[in-house]
C-alpha cells in the first residue's frame, strides 16, 4: 500500500501516478480526464480506421489508398482556414464541441449510404484521414492551452497515456467486432464514443473556469486572434521545421503503409481469388490482419508509453527525443535493403508506428507547449492536418512514379534511407530553436501568478504569456543572420533545452 510521505501533500490518486509522471498537487484529475478524453478519440479513431482499410483496400488496392491520400491535402486547403474563421469567432469549448460533433454527423452519414448499398471506400477513407488529423489535433491543442512548458513536460506522459491505451484497444475491440459483423456497426458505435469526448471536455473545460488563475480562464473564453495558422508558419522559423519534420515523417510512415498494404492485398488475393464473389472474404482478412497489426503496434506503444516516454522526455529533453524515432526508421529500411520479406515489413510497422504513437508524438506535441495559444490551436491544425497531408501529396507522386517504373521493394526502401536522413536533419536545425522558444516562454513578463519550478529545473517558471503578450516580439524581432529569408522570429534568449 502506498503511503504518504511527510510533506506530501498529494492525493492518493496523484501519488498513484507518481511512477508513471512527476505530478504535483492539484494537478492529478485535470491529467486524468485529458487522458481520458484521448483514450476515447484514438478507440473512436481505430475503429473507423480499421474500417477504412477494409473498404479501401478490397474495393480499390494500395495503389488507390496511396493516391487518396493526396485528396485529403486539397480538402484540408479549404478546411483548415474554415477551422481558422470559426476559431476566431467562438471560444475553445464551442469549438471542440461543434468541430467534434459535426463529425459525429459525417460518420451517421457515412452509415446510411453503406445500408442503402452505396460505394463509401474513397470518400470514407478521405474523410477519415481529415477527421484523424484534424480531430486528434484540436484534443491535443486543448491540452496544450491548459499546461505550462514545464508542467506539459512533466504530465504529457499521462495524457499520452490515455491515447495509446485508447488506441489498443480500439484497435482490439474493432478485430473482434469487423469479424463478427462486418465493418459498418462499428461506425455508430464510433459515433457515440466521439459524443461522450464532448461531455468530458465540458467537464474539464468548467473545472479550469474554476481554478484560482483568473487570467487564464478568462482568456479562454475568448476566441483567438485572427491571424491565420499557415500565416504563423511562414513568419516563424520554429514553427517552420515543425511542419518539415511533419511532411518528412508522414513521407516515410506512408511509404511503409503503402508497401505493407500491397504484401496484403496480394495475400488476400491468393488466399481467396480476386472475383466478386470473394469481396466480403477479403475484406474480413483484411481487416482482420489490420486489426491484428494495429492491435500489436498499439500495445507497443502502450508500453513504451507507460514505461519509457516521461522518462526520455525527463533525462533526454523533449528536442532532443525526437531524433529516436528517424534513427529506428532508418535502421529499419536499412535492413529492407537485404531482407525484404513481409516478416521484416511487418516488424518494421510495428516499431516504427508504436514510436510515432508514444515517444515521437508525445515529443511532437510538447512542442507546441512555449508557443501562443493562437499557434497552439491555428498553426498547429495547420501543422497536424495540411502538411501532414501534403507528405500524403509527395508519397503519392512517389508511388505513382515507383508505380511506373516498376520500382521494386528495395528501391522503395532505399529512397526511406534518404528521406529518414533528411528528417535527421531538420531535427537538427530544429533544436537550438527549440531551446531559445522555450527560454522566451520562461522569461517573457505575464501577470499571472509563476508556477512551481520543476525540481529538474532551478529557474523561476511563470505561467504563458497570454497570444496578445507576445505577438509585439513574435512580430518585430529578426534573427541575425535570416534577413536573407525575411524570416519573423520571436526574440530568442539563451538558456538550456529543460
């Protein structure tokens, strides 16, 4: 039995997660309920996915899937200045409430054409991959906005917690259900899992308009500047190499989807025919091999979650994390060069997708902990959905290129070699950035009352500076040496990564 320690002011659940995160007083329940709200949206977004890759898949190929990825980043072109527009123009719970359950709508939708017999596989597909991104990323931006850098460091291992639990078993629970049923019922029950994110967010979004910071809730009930997310993005170097890095990553990560989805769907094929009459039986093992990967890869991720993630952020820093993840991936095409087999392929999915769903994304999102809140919920929706569909955009020209060519697997794997190197890089440049964001979020005036240095941290950590404190530097300093580029940068101060 845990016991408290003297000056331990803890609750019991906050000491309960002390092995997993560092977490202060008065700071175990809001965790909680963000991981929960994460837990739900990844269960909600593996069953549709898994969905999706039975309809895509048996009624179109990898080829197809590859090309309506491409499809998803012209759709987001219109979608994410909309998102923008209605940011500017409702506070943060209107706008999770009504961005969330407009796709609630979409997906009842979805299921009745399926009952009427209608084709729903590329436009299903392109609508889960903009409800993926664009979803997932609002949840994420909402805990951004409510911790500080040094708090989110501390307890965004929690939070991640909660997604890539979510993720497991969503993914589990779909395996079962698509083989018993088929895949539409999972639809609807999707649908009300995504309705009960909006009531949890309620909750949380009442508990913090009741906290004793006034400042921070009452800038929450207003709507964000508008200034637009891809505007934020060219004048800001830092959040320049983030959407790099995002384009590189979804460039190898698909390419590898792309590659596995062919091994399968030529097993499908040997294993039932290619006929009509074979459709439903190919989608089921489909969807059932899906179920099965995705069901492994999340469990991973899970684990390094649970064990590893708060402590490689802890001893390692956030930045500098972030280069674990290209250096597994490179190892791994590395070792398609002289093996490739659909064993090695599949191996190489389940570490490089367990990675990107724990350590990398959890370091991804830390990110956006010292920027301002209209970055946080505008750039960074930019970041999430558009440019990582436009790695979706160059992965497709890769493949029908590849496609024409007759590129074989080796090859693909060869061109992921360069591309993880390229990623390496942008890493590489984005690090001191990172460290100076990071020192101007620490240092830049706020009235708000500082919170607890880190005990990791002997400096004096105040609260974020509110989007209107630091718009005058985020706009009006430049950083020797870019007059070249006209990049705008906010005024950079040295100081170290944690």
């Amino acid at each position: 039995m845990m016991t408290r320690t003297a000056g331990d002011d803890r609750s019991l659940v906050e000491r309960l997660l002390s092995p997993i995160a560092d977490v202060h007083r008065g700071e175990g329940l809001k965790s909680l309920l963000l991981a929960l709200n994460l837990f739900m949206v990844l269960a909600a977004y593996y069953m549709l996915k898994t969905v999706r890759e039975a309809l895509i898949l048996t009624q179109g190929g990898a080829a197809i899937k590859a090309y309506s990825s491409a499809g998803q980043a012209m759709l987001l072109v219109a979608l994410v200045p909309a998102f923008g527009a209605v940011a500017s123009r409702v506070n943060r719970i209107h706008l999770i409430r009504g961005v969330t359950l407009f796709f609630v709508s979409n997906i009842c939708a979805f299921f009745v054409a399926a009952t009427l017999g209608l084709s729903i596989a590329v436009p299903f597909f392109l609508w889960v991959g903009v409800f993926n991104v664009m979803v997932i990323s609002q949840f994420w931006a909402f805990a951004n906005d409510l911790f500080t850098p040094e708090q989110g460091k501390r307890l965004f291992a929690i939070v991640g917690l909660g997604s890539s639990l979510g993720a497991w078993l969503g993914s589990v629970y779909a395996g079962d259900v698509i083989r018993a049923t088929g895949p539409f019922p999972l639809m609807l029950i999707a649908a009300a899992v995504l309705t009960l994110c909006t009531v949890v967010a309620s909750v949380i979004e009442r508990g913090q308009s009741r906290s004793r910071d006034s400042n921070r809730a009452a800038e929450a009930a207003q709507p964000l500047e508008k200034v637009g997310g891809f505007t934020l993005i060219r004048q800001q170097r830092y959040l320049t190499l983030i959407a790099l890095m995002v384009v590189l990553l979804n460039i190898v990560n698909t390419s590898g989807e792309y590659l596995f989805g062919r091994f399968i769907v030529d097993a499908s094929i040997r294993a039932y025919g290619s006929g009509p009459a074979s459709l439903a039986a190919r989608q089921q093992f489909v969807g059932g091999v899906y179920a099965h990967l995705f069901s492994y890869v999340n469990l991973l991720g899970l684990l390094l979650q649970l064990i590893v993630v708060s402590r490689v952020l802890k001893h390692v820093g956030v930045a500098r994390a972030l280069f674990i993840h290209p250096m597994v991936v490179f190892a791994g095409y590395l070792a398609m060069l002289k093996a490739p087999s659909v064993t090695t392929m599949e191996w190489l999915k389940i570490v490089d997708n367990s990675l990107d769903y724990s350590l990398s994304n959890t370091a991804r999102e830390a990110l956006w902990l010292p920027t301002s809140r209209v970055a946080k919920y505008k750039a960074k929706q930019a970041v999430d959905a558009f440019f990582m569909r436009a790695g979706d955009v160059l992965q497709a020209g890769v493949v029908f290129i590849g496609e024409h060519l007759a590129f074989t697997i080796p090859m693909f794997a060869g061109l992921n070699v360069a591309l993880a190197l390229g990623w390496i890089a942008v890493i590489a440049a984005l690090n001191p950035v990172y460290r100076r964001q990071l020192a101007t979020s620490r240092t830049v005036g706020s009235t708000a009352e500082p919170q607890r240095a880190s005990s990791e941290t002997p400096m004096r950590v105040t609260t974020q500076p509110s989007a209107s404190q630091r718009a005058p530097l985020a706009t009006t300093h430049m950083k020797s040496g870019d007059q070249h580029s006209g990049t705008v940068e906010p005024l950079l101060l040295k100081t170290s990564e944690e």
